[in-house]
C-alpha cells in the first residue's frame, strides 16, 4: 500500500496558480468539474463516494430535516454520507475535512466547541489524532477558523498539526482542510495575490511532510469563488407573497416552517426551495421572474434528486448570491442573526466574516470576562458587504482544479483515482 496526502486548499482556482509557487511544483493543475452545489460538504461528499449529491444525500451544507421541521447546517456525522466513503477503507487521518464524528477512520482532528446550559459557548477542537497536537504545537485559534477574525492563522495551525500527524502516524491516507482563500474572497471577492502566497507556504509544510514519509500529494479544490455584487432575498420574495410564515416572539421573529407553504434555505448561490403541494407551479413562476435568479429547476436535472432536496432548486446569477433572511422588519430579526451562529442560522450567512465595530465586540468580551450573560451581537444584517460566492459552476480559469499527474476531470471519479495510487 502507497501513501497519497490530499491538500483541500478551498477557494484555488486556475487563474491564481501563478501566485501558489509550491503547489504548482507538485504536478500539471487543470479544471475539474464539481457537483452542484459546489459547496464543501457536498464536494467533500463525492470526492469520498465517487457519487452524485442524488446517491450519497449531501444536497447542500445544510438542509430542512423533514422529521422534524428543522433547518440544520455543517451537521458533521459521518452517517449523513448514505455511501461507502473512501476514507474508511484505508488508514486514514482526517485533518478538518468534514464528517468525522462517528466515522471509522484511526486519526482525525475536528473543530467542536462546548456548550453550556446557560447558553455559553467555549471554543474547543476534538483531537484524535494521538499526537496531543495542542501540547505541541499550540491552542488552535478557532477566532481565526470562521468568523470577523478569520484568516491565516487557522490554517497556518491546521499545516503544522497536518505535519507533525503525518511524521508521527504514518497513515496510508491523509485528508488536510486549509480553508484561507475562503475568508477574503468571499469578503472582497477573488483577485488578490497575497491570499494565495499565503496558503500556498501553509501548503509547502504539508508538502514537505508528505515527502518525508513518501506519500504521494494531490492538491484540489472544491469551488472557485466568483465577484458578487448583489444578494437576492428569496425569502422576503416568498414572504411578500403570503407563503412564508414565522412566529413573533421575545427573541425576534423565527422561520416557521411547519406553517409555510414556502420557503427557502440559502446555500451560497443555490437555494432548495421547499415546497407544499399545489403551490410548486406558483412559487416556480414567481421565482423565476424574481431579480438575480437565473434558473429555478427541478432537483433531478441537477442530478439532487433526493428527499432532502426542496420541491425546487434556485440558481442565482453569476453575480448575485442567496441570502437567507425572512424577517422584514429589521427590529424584528432573530436574536441569533447578528451573532456568529451557524447551526441556528437557516441558512448561510457570509455576513458573518464581518463586524460592526470593535469596541462593541471588546465590551461583549469584558461582559463574558466577568461572567455576565452576554451576546456576541456584532455581526452587521447587510448583505451588500459581500464581495465573493460560490456554488455554481463558473468558467473554468475561475472554477475548482486539480493537481496531479493523470487526474481525472471530475470530482465523481476521484476516489477511484486515489484508489489506484494507493494501489500502485
């Protein structure tokens, strides 16, 4: 059995290979094609399988459970891949690619913060890597892995642990998430070189690891992020239209999903519309004539032919992305909504990588600091601020790639592909 190492460096296109020095040294880079969504966990799904979102059921990074009524996101059991996943045939360690918990592979690391019952939260990462990566290499600064702090240094730590994992653990299989073009590119939108300088020297101390215990590396990505200028607000299209509900409450107004006839859960660009019997006709035609959507399809001819997928798919613009928003008033909006709270949010919320100002996120830090009851209340409800997004398929100089020598052209096929150099 040979050794293969597989660099997730998010966000890398074509177009910036020029910027990324150790990467490009690796092998031939070339566009391949993603899933649709071309969002993380639905990537990271059918790289594992070999399957389309319509056979393994990663339909988006979040979707409505329809047992319950809720709307969940970045829920990380590895039982919602409804497939074989590459990662578990082979010794593998798992560094931050997602669907770890429950999984079966003998080394991973995974962000996990505590929570406590009065509604605290302290961040924390699950380390089964055996390697006590946080005694040696530092506490993980999971302030800089999402969020208005998001940047280099989460990703700086996600190498290293990479490296000392691979030297240590010798595994078959490595799997490393460095997500730092995400950050910037969705704030400001793509085009910046030193973003790219920097995650590929995080990429070199992985390279450099890889090499030593004689593994083969490939680098991939799962999406391009395109320039956006615009938010389309389906939901308040919806509302307007008296098919979304909520219930008023103390702590704003909450999406009521058992009582709407429609409404949607906003996954960058793509949206899965969910739909009541006899209004599908209704709410298509009205979609579609709605500023910034381009299609609004069936789920089948996008091969998300699955139950967790809405009754209708919403494509938007190449220049526009989905918010999630449904209040209308914003003195009603959920108590969550400007706080960093991706498992509440129904929805993704690029809004989160911003802040309104410092002095009030350093008054909520002196409340926390002193044991008050405290909300992380500065993440600003103004969707304009976003400069990049993804999940459509773009051109491909702007897409998701691959480097390797003999890669394949789709993500469908790249588990057979690892197989086979595994098996060299």
């Amino acid at each position: 059995m040979r050794r293969v190492c597989v660099i997730d460096v998010v966000g890398l296109t074509p177009r910036q290979m020029q910027h990324a020095r150790r990467l490009s040294a690796l092998a031939p880079h070339k566009p391949w094609r993603s899933p649709v969504p071309a969002v993380t966990a639905t990537c990271q799904a059918t790289m594992m399988t070999g399957l389309p979102p319509s056979a393994h059921g990663v339909v988006a990074n979040g979707w409505l459970y329809r047992e319950t009524g809720e709307v969940r996101f970045w829920q990380q059991s590895r039982q919602l891949i409804q497939a074989p996943v590459l990662d578990e045939e082979v010794a593998t360690a798992k560094l931050f690619w997602w669907f770890v918990q429950g999984t079966r592979v003998p080394w991973f690391v995974t962000p996990k913060p505590h929570y406590g019952a009065d509604g605290s939260k302290v961040f924390d990462i699950i380390d089964a890597s055996g390697c006590a990566l946080e005694e040696h290499i530092g506490k993980f600064p999971f302030h800089a892995f999402w969020g208005p702090a998001s940047g280099l240094a989460a990703t700086d730590w996600i190498a290293r642990a990479a490296a000392r994992v691979m030297r240590q653990q010798k595994p078959e299989l490595t799997l490393v998430y460095l997500p730092h073009l995400d950050y910037d590119h969705q704030r400001r939108g793509p085009g910046a070189a030193n973003p790219v300088a920097e995650v590929d020297r995080a990429a070199g101390e992985v390279i450099d690891a890889a090499h030593e215990i004689g593994a083969t590396v490939i680098a991939v990505s799962e999406y391009g992020i395109v320039p956006v200028r615009r938010a389309v607000p389906i939901n308040h299209v919806l509302r307007e239209n008296g098919l979304l509900e909520v219930r008023d409450g103390p702590f704003g107004e909450m999406l009521d999903t058992h009582g709407s006839r429609a409404f949607a859960v906003a996954d960058h660009q793509l949206a899965h519309v969910y739909v009541r019997d006899g209004e599908t006709a209704r709410v298509r035609q009205l979609l579609a004539t709605t500023p910034g959507i381009a299609e609004v399809v069936e789920p089948g001819d996008l091969e998300l032919n699955h139950p967790r997928s809405g009754e209708l798919v919403a494509l938007a613009e190449t220049d526009a992305w989905f918010s999630y928003y449904y209040w209308l008033d914003p003195n009603r909006a959920p108590d969550f909504a400007p706080t960093v709270d991706i498992h509440r949010k129904p929805g993704f919320d690029p809004c989160e990588l911003f802040m309104t100002s410092r002095p009030r996120a350093g008054l909520r830090l002196l409340q926390k600091m002193l044991g008050f009851r405290y909300r992380m209340d500065v993440i600003p409800l103004d969707p304009s601020l976003v400069g990049g997004s993804h999940g459509l398929r773009p051109a491909p100089e702007d897409g998701p790639l691959i480097i390797g020598h003999g890669a394949p052209d789709r993500m469908t096929d790249f588990a057979d592909y690892v197989r086979g150099l595994l098996h060299a």
